[in-house]
C-alpha cells in the first residue's frame, strides 16, 4: 500500500500550522465550489427568450 505523503502533508500543516484552520477551511469551499458547478457545465446560462421555431416540411 501506497503512503499518501502529501496529504499526510497538507494535513500535518492543516492542524499544527498557526492560521492551518484558514487553509483548510480555503481549500474544502474551493472542493465543495468545485464539486457543485461540476454538473451545470453544460447548462444554458438563461433560457431562451422565445420559443424555437418549428422545422420546415
């Protein structure tokens, strides 16, 4: 099994680091901002005004 290093990093820095709380507390908004808008990528960014014509026979 692999040892996880930077996150055993990050973590250490996280906890015992003066002002960690403000990095961790940056870095989980900035996942959980990412994690939310992840699906809307492909979302209109607002509806159209009128209807779409319908096609010619």
């Amino acid at each position: 099994m692999r040892t996880p290093w930077g996150k055993l990093g990050l973590a250490a820095v996280i906890l015992f680091a003066p002002g960690g709380f403000i990095l961790g507390a940056t870095l989980a908004a900035n996942h959980y901002r990412k994690r939310a808008t992840a699906g809307r990528d492909d979302l209109p960014e607002s509806p159209p005004s009128e209807p779409p014509e319908p096609p010619v026979a």
